[in-house]
C-alpha cells in the first residue's frame, strides 16, 4: 500500500513539475490532482498545514473610489507541500493575488488583496475563499472597510 501511495505521489509530483512548453506550474495544477495528492498526504499522513499572519484585516476608513491593498502572509506549518489552486473574492471587487508556486514546509509566500471601494459606501466585508490541499480543503480570509460615501 505505501508503495502504490509512494507511487501515485511520484506521477502527481512528476505531473507537476514537468512540461515540454514553458509553463507555469499552477497551470498544470487542477482540482483532481490536488484531490489525488492530498489523498496520498492524507495516506501517509503528512498534510499541509495553513498560517495566515491575520484571518482578518481592518482597512479602516477610505474614502469611496479607493483601492486599499494588504498583504496576508501564507505560511506552511504542515509536513507537505501547500497547494493553493485557486483564489476567490466573494465580489468582483476584492481581487487576490495569491501563489502559484507551492509552498514548501516551513516557508511562507504573499497573498496581495487589493479591494476597489467603488460603488461601495457604508461598512464593507469581503471573503477570500482559498482552495488548497489542506484537511479542509477551503481556507478563507476577511477584509473590513469603512468606506466614506462620495460628496454629491
């Protein structure tokens, strides 16, 4: 048995890391490879585990019309490589740029948020949903504003 996981992870990560083109390697990361390597984590019992410096950020008050950035910093406190296969805001507003690459045990790697308070006025709070490897499968962080409406 823990040579066919042995095995499996072995095509999984040879899949990954291989291409005749130049490609980036999250191109050729999707959900069933992940779900296949996180299988084979699970198997032997090494899984990727997620850190974020904040689950929360604050902007404060901005004024209507601002982009805001922050950056989350991801760390992989687990035994396995940390795959993030995508990144989602809960609104066309919130933009994530998260990792290709996959985060090794013990590193960390920015994830850069950047919210548009366009057509936003009043409290603000938006989710980036994170899909990854980990035994949750979904990590999710949270943005606050307290946008100032334009002067009419």
């Amino acid at each position: 048995m823990i040579n066919k996981t042995l095995g499996m992870l072995a095509i999984v990560t040879l899949v990954l890391t291989t291409s005749c083109k130049k490609e980036n390697a999250s191109e050729k990361i999707d959900d069933a490879s992940v779900a296949a390597a996180a299988k084979n984590n699970e198997a032997s019992g090494k899984l990727p585990v997620i850190k974020f410096n904040e689950e929360e950020h604050n902007f404060g008050t901005i004024n209507e019309g601002d982009k805001a950035e922050t950056v989350f910093t991801i760390s992989n406190e687990g035994e396995a490589d940390l795959i993030i296969v995508n990144a989602q805001g809960s609104c066309g507003c919130t933009v994530p740029d998260w990792p290709k690459e996959p985060i090794k045990p013990g590193t960390s790697a920015p994830m850069k948020v950047t919210f548009d308070s366009s057509g936003k006025p009043g409290q603000q709070q938006k989710t980036v949903t994170l899909t990854t490897n980990t035994a949750k499968g979904n990590e999710v962080v949270t943005i606050k504003a307290d946008v100032t409406p334009k002067a009419k």
